[in-house]
C-alpha cells in the first residue's frame, strides 16, 4: 500500500504520464526483440549492428536540428504529435510491406523521429516539475512500469505466436502512443520578437561549453555501456536456451528495480547530486557488465540484472538533473537533443557496430569491452563532480562571440 501510495502522480502531472506509458510500451518490445526479428527475416548478427549503429548515426543530426526547432518555435507538444505519427506509421509498415530496402527505410524514419520524441518530453517534464512542483522520477516512473507489462506481454506473445507476430505488437503500441501524445498538456508561451534567432545562437554556444560537452561525454558513455547489451542481449540469452517468457522476465527484472529507485528520486538525487549518481551508475557498469560476460547461473544472474537501476536508472536521473541545474530553462529541450544526439548517435552507434562484431566473434565476453567503457565513464564522472560548481552554465561570453563573428 505504500509503494503504491508513493507511485500516484501529482494531478499537475497526469497529462505527461499516457505518453511515457505508449513511448515505453513501443520500447519494451522494440528493445528487446528487434534484433530478433531482424535475424529471423535474414539479417546476420554483424548487419544487425550495422543497421542499428547506423539508425543511431542518423540521430547526430536529427535530434538536435529537431529539438532546436521546437525550442526555437515553442511548438514542442506539436513536434511530439508530428513525430509519433512518423513513428507509428513506420512499424506498420514494418507489418504490412517485406524486402529489405523497406526495413532499413522504417527503421530510418523511425529512429529520425524518435531521436527528438524522448529527449523533448524528458525536458518538458523537467521544466514542468520545476514550475509545478511535482516530483520527476514518480512520472517517469510509469513508462518504466509500461516497459515492464510489454516486456511480459511481448514475451507472452512472441513465444506464443512466434517472431513473425513483432511488427503488429510493435505496430499497436505505437498506435497508443499516439494517441496518448495528444494528451500532453499545451506549450506555455515562451516566444517573443527574436526568440528564433536568441535560441540558434545559445544552443550553439552551449555545444561550444567544455563543461557541458565533458558531461555530454561522461553521460554518453555511461548509457552507451548498454550497447551490447540492447542489441545482443536477448540474442545471447536465446543461445543459453532460456524461452522468450524467461527472457521477458529479466529484462522486466532490470526495469522493475529502476522503478523502485525512480519511487524515492527526489530523495536521492537531493541527497547525492547528479555527478556522484552519474558515477554510481558507472559503478555499477563495472559489476554487472563483467558478470555478464562470463554467463552467470541463474540465481546468480537475477540481482546482477537488479544492477539495471544504477547502470541505467542513476546515470538517466544524474544526466538529467544535470542538465536541469545547469543549463537555461528556456534551452532544456535543446541540451536534452544534443545530449541523446551524442548518447545515441555517435557512442551508440561506435557501440552497437563492434556489438556485433564482438558478438560474432567473441560471443558474451563481448560484454567486457562494456565494462573498459563504465571504467572511462566513472573517470569522467568524477572530474565532472570536481569542475562544476552546481550553478547554470554561463553562456554570455560564447554569445557575444557567436554574434560577432555572424
């Protein structure tokens, strides 16, 4: 009863929590059984990663020109409607067309329009629990939950039904979601004579800051250390002989602990601050992706997969408090872009194209080069808690300088 009590959302709130239940619907089958489906219609495992990397590649540019414009013109819940409509009418046409050259073009628009889906509502959530006073983690809390109840769900009826039934699952959940994004409450209005051309300049500026690319860097690093994991997990599990029910099962284990972390968020990152939680997550990387390497027995397997609330869980809430405190509120969607641009796009996609050689060649040990990768993370995290003092980022130098030389 009391977990319970701490999971009802401040009413100011509710209207963001449909749309993170159908994003992580899309996301608890997505994640875990798109590289299956792609191996079952013919792809290897190396053009799986190849594919994949190349889905995250094209994030470095659609994320941030996205976020940008919405920022730029204020129109972010529009952006959200526009882009989720893109997303969904790709996984139908997963269902509905075959041939390869279709895949890899739904993948494409899929991925573009999601590269700004995510990272925007993590900023209006942020900016609106600041103004409203609700607690972040217990809103963002749902979609973990939603990504639970698909990861059984997608199990149930994969195993069922067999893979060939993952674009229509897909395809229902994206339909949701949809119609959940017109849910989400109306962009307060931020714009002015100007204000284009003032939010160009300072997103610019801000991608000029060391202090902030060195936590764009340290929080990518830390996220990217699942690459192996996302796109050959499942794969790996698969050929350990455990049934897709077993495999839904753990991934959901790794989220419902995220969960029980997300319930107590305001507690936790009041008491730790966002750069030790970056490091926590680091931490952890270094345990479970080393446990995973060497395929551990079940037994042992069921808590390493609890380690999901710090490899994942802290690193998320230390990134985006990090950004909340330390960028200008007006630019929180853009530096949310830029930080899941690089996160997904650029180390993601490095990641997820030596998973599948490492995979290949190296099977589970591939997991090992996750646990080198926590190791540079929790370095970075560290010198990032040792250089920022805690206060917004100072960007006026930067602009004065933008401005005279356009």
């Amino acid at each position: 009863m009391f977990l319970l009590t701490r999971l009802r959302p401040h009413p100011e709130a509710l209207r963001f929590v449909p749309f993170f239940i159908g994003i992580n619907l899309i996301g608890g089958v997505h994640l875990v059984f798109f590289p299956v489906w792609l191996t079952s219609i013919g792809f290897s495992a190396m053009s799986v990663g190849t594919l994949m990397a190349a889905m995250n590649l094209l994030r470095v540019v659609s994320g941030p020109a996205l976020g940008v414009a919405a920022d730029a013109f204020a129109a972010r819940r529009l952006a959200m409607i526009c882009l989720m409509s893109l997303a969904a009418a790709s996984y139908a046409g997963y269902a509905v067309f075959t041939g390869v050259a279709l895949v890899v073009l739904f993948s494409f628009t899929s991925s573009g329009a999601f590269s700004a889906i995510g990272p925007l509502l993590e900023g209006v959530t942020l900016k609106a629990a600041v103004q409203s006073g609700f607690d972040y983690g217990r809103v963002r809390l749902w979609g973990s939950a939603a990504f639970v109840v698909m990861n059984f769900i997608g199990g149930w009826l994969i195993g069922a039904n067999g893979i060939g039934i993952f674009p229509w699952v897909l395809t229902a959940a994206g339909m949701l979601a949809f119609a959940a994004s017109f849910v989400l409450p109306p962009d307060r209005d931020e714009r002015h004579e100007g204000h284009a051309a003032i939010v160009r300049i300072q997103a610019w500026a801000l991608m000029r800051q060391p202090l902030f690319l060195l936590f764009v860097v340290t929080a990518g690093i830390a996220q990217a250390c699942h690459a192996f994991y996302y796109a050959f997990g499942t794969l790996n599990w698969r050929a350990l002989g455990y049934s897709p029910d077993l495999i839904g099962f753990l991934w959901a284990l790794g989220v419902i602990a995220e969960i029980v972390l997300l319930t107590f968020s305001s507690r936790v990152v009041a008491r730790l601050g966002p750069t030790r939680l970056l490091a926590i997550g680091a931490g952890c990387g270094l345990v479970r992706w080393t446990a995973l390497a060497f395929s551990p027995p079940l037994w042992l397997l069921i808590p390493v997969q609890c380690l999901h609330a710090g490899t994942f869980c802290a690193a998320h809430l230390g990134a985006m408090h990090f950004i909340l405190r330390a960028t200008p509120h007006h630019l929180v969607g853009t530096a949310q872009s830029i930080y899941g641009a690089v996160t997904i796009g650029v180390f993601f996609t490095i990641g997820q194209y030596a998973s599948g050689q490492l995979f290949a060649g190296f099977g589970s040990l591939g997991y090992l080069a996750m646990t080198g990768m926590s190791l540079v993370a929790l370095g970075l995290a560290l010198l990032l808690g040792r250089l920022w003092s805690g206060s917004v980022i100072d960007l006026s130098g930067d602009v004065d300088a933008i401005r005279r030389l356009t």
